[in-house]
C-alpha cells in the first residue's frame, strides 16, 4: 500500500492527527504531512482545525475503493461513476486498480 493509500484508508475512522496517523500507519509525522499536503492538493483531505485531518466526500470515495470492506461514503449524496473514480484514482496514485 503506498503512503497515500495508507492515510487514505486510516482516515475512514474518523479525524486524525499527524501523531495518530504516523502511529497507525507506521510512517514518520514529516512523510504524513507531506501525503497530507499532496491529499489536500488533490481535494481528498480537509483540516476542521490546526493539526486535525479528516477526508472530504471524494477522499471517502476513493478510501472505500482501496478498502471495499469499508462500506459505502458516509456522506450524502452519490459516488461517481466507476469510470470517474478510476481516473481520480489513476491521477492520484498513477496505476489502475484491478
């Protein structure tokens, strides 16, 4: 699982710190902040507040594609397409999910 994959998917159970998300995913805090810098960039996290994280709607679309165990988004509203997602998915992690 690469770095993005592993915030993504620790990021389903809720808002996290960059010290929680190192701790559960094993990275350092410095390679968290920059996933998380990339993840905001690409409109999949947001920050409620100074140091707290939690994933838009898309984020939750593309964690639960990488987790299918996970359920469907919590938030209201319809996923994209499969299609659409794919290429999210491609753009942010540069390979297809098969």
């Amino acid at each position: 699982m690469t770095r993005d994959e592993s915030i993504l998917t620790d990021l389903l159970g809720g808002d996290r710190s960059t010290v929680e998300l190192a701790t559960a995913t094993g990275l350092s805090e410095r390679v968290c902040r920059y996933g998380l810098h990339r993840l905001k960039g690409e409109d999949y996290v947001w920050s409620p507040e100074r140091g707290r994280y939690r994933l838009t709607h898309r984020g939750r679309v593309i964690a639960a594609e990488i987790t299918p165990d996970a359920g469907p988004p919590e938030a209201s509203g319809t996923p994209p397409e499969a299609s659409a997602t794919e290429q999210l998915r491609r753009r942010l992690f540069g390979r297809s999910r098969k």
